[in-house]
C-alpha cells in the first residue's frame, strides 16, 4: 500500500472527514508531501492525532 493510501485509510478509520487532499510533492513509495483541508477544526484536531508519527505542520489562512 502506498503511502498516501495508508494516510487516508487511518484517517478515514478515525472518522476524520478531509474535503481536500493535494499532493504538492511525491519524492518516493513513502516520502512525500500533502495538503490536507479538514471540514472542521476538531477533524483536524482527531487528524492530529492518529497521524502523530507523521511530520505535520499546521497552517490557516494566509490571508
């Protein structure tokens, strides 16, 4: 299973809702990175935690 497959099986596992994923970067089968929006804050929150062996960095609006 690849690696962004496996993201968003534990996620959807957590009943985490994401209404966007972008890959902005794919450097190998497990390496790369994402940009996922979440419906609500607490869905990034539950996010958070079942992704917590993964490198997350958090960003709002830039605006």
């Amino acid at each position: 299973m690849g690696a962004i497959a496996g993201v968003m099986n534990r996620l959807a596992a957590a009943n985490v809702n994401v209404i966007h994923l972008q890959v902005l970067e794919l450097r190998d089968e497990i390496n790369g990175v994402l940009q996922l929006t979440f419906s609500t804050p607490a869905d990034q929150r539950r996010a958070a935690g079942v992704l917590n062996d993964y490198e997350i960095i958090e960003r709002g609006d830039q605006e």
